[in-house]
C-alpha cells in the first residue's frame, strides 16, 4: 500500500511553454501533498504543501505564479510550471501524507526529470 | 531554522559488514527523525521512523539510534549487501508539526562492493 505515481517521468520542453505534472495517490487518499525540486547530488528543497480544497503554502523564495498547484481531490495534485527556463530543468518530486496513516509519514513519487531547452 | 548535516562523502564498504550513517541537527530537538532511501533517478523510500523518545528502532537488517542530548541520530545498516548501495537521506519533523514539513540533510551515498 501507499503508492504514489507521477506523469510524466521525463519532459523536455521549450524555453517559455509551461508544463504540468501529475501526483496521484493510488490507494489511499492523501491529506497532504508536497512538493520538492532536486538538483544533481543534492537534498530534497520543499517547494510548497498543498492541502485538498485549499491554495497551497509556498516556500520562501518559491514564486506561486510560476509554480500553480492544485490540490483538486484527495487523491490529485499537480504542478505546472509556467513559461519555463532553463534554470527550471530539475527533478520534481511530489510526496503524500494521511491522517489515517499517521500523518508524520510522507509517501513519494517516482519523481519527474524536467528539461527545458 | 534547522540544520541538518550528514557525511557528503561516499561511504564504500565490503559486502557482509556494517554501515553506520550519521545524521547531526542543530536547533531544536524534532518530534520524529526519518530515514528514506533513494535510488539514482527515483523517488525517497520511506525506511523508519523514530520519536524523540525512543532511543532505537529496528527493521530487519536496519537499524536507527536517536540521541537528543548528542542531536544525533545512526543508521546502521548489518549483513551489507551489493542491493543496499544508493543514497541514504534523514530527514526531520519539527515539534510543532506544522503542516508536517520534513526537512531533509543531503543525504550520503552508500556503495556496498560485492
């Protein structure tokens, strides 16, 4: 149990298009969801915690307009990046929580490698 | 805010041995302290978790010590194996649990040679 998917794995895109990601929870329904970006050899940077039905808490130094979130259901949250850059490309990972799992443990996604050219 | 440190070297060691990984915080003491595992390219697995006061914990070969008066917490993984090498994070969660924010230290990359 406790499985969390992203789509896409891999994107490539142009410099000033924007591009969504998708977390899903498959079998359980997530309270909580966050959001992390990863650079090459590197730590996990939390970018933003998404509550279902509420706007999501950024990080300091995080821009809300360039990074959307939407907590649409229990089991969804996306991410899209907006008018991407170069200095976007990172790996995203998305992770999820549950009261009825004890809350304090944070299930993650695969993770997806963005690439803007 | 919180600090957290963990050994930024590579940790090579001989298949059968023990790995001990260390995990320093500064600050405040969390209310938990997690390990995670994380394969090139993938996402953090979730290993084991220890409350601030618990002292050790265990999951078949894992291992997990927590001292809050040294601010540190070991991972000791026994009986090494080659499938055990990828990046070890620890991360913690404040007192407050506010909006159940991990933060994570950078994590060091076990190599278990065969």
């Amino acid at each position: 149990g406790a499985v969390v998917s992203q789509h896409p794995s891999r994107v490539i895109c142009k410099s000033g298009t924007s591009v969504k990601i998708e977390c899903r929870s498959l079998d359980f329904q997530a309270t909580t969801m966050f959001w992390y970006r990863q650079f090459p050899k590197k730590s996990l940077m939390l970018m933003a915690t998404s509550n279902e039905g509420s706007k999501a808490t950024y990080e300091q130094g995080v821009e809300k307009d360039k990074f959307l979130i939407n907590h649409a259901s229990l089991t969804l949250s996306t991410l899209t990046v907006t008018s991407a850059h170069p200095e976007d490309s990172s790996f995203y990972i998305c992770s999820a929580s549950s009261r009825d799992r004890g809350s304090y443990e944070q299930y993650f996604g695969p993770g997806t490698r963005l690439t803007v050219t | 805010s919180q600090k957290i440190e963990q050994n930024s070297e590579a940790l090579n060691i001989q298949e059968g041995k023990t790995a001990t990984l260390t995990c320093n915080y500064t600050n405040y003491s969390p209310a938990y302290l997690q390990w995670y595992r994380q394969d090139p390219g993938r996402g953090p697995v979730f290993l084991l978790l220890i409350r601030e006061n618990e002292k050790e914990k265990r999951k078949e070969r894992l291992k997990v010590t927590f001292d809050t008066t040294l601010k540190q917490s070991l991972f000791h993984i026994t009986a090494s194996q080659p499938a055990d090498s990828a990046t070890y994070l620890c991360a913690l969660l404040p007192p407050e649990a506010a909006g159940n924010k991990l933060t994570f230290g950078g994590g060091t990359r076990v190599l278990v040679k065969p």
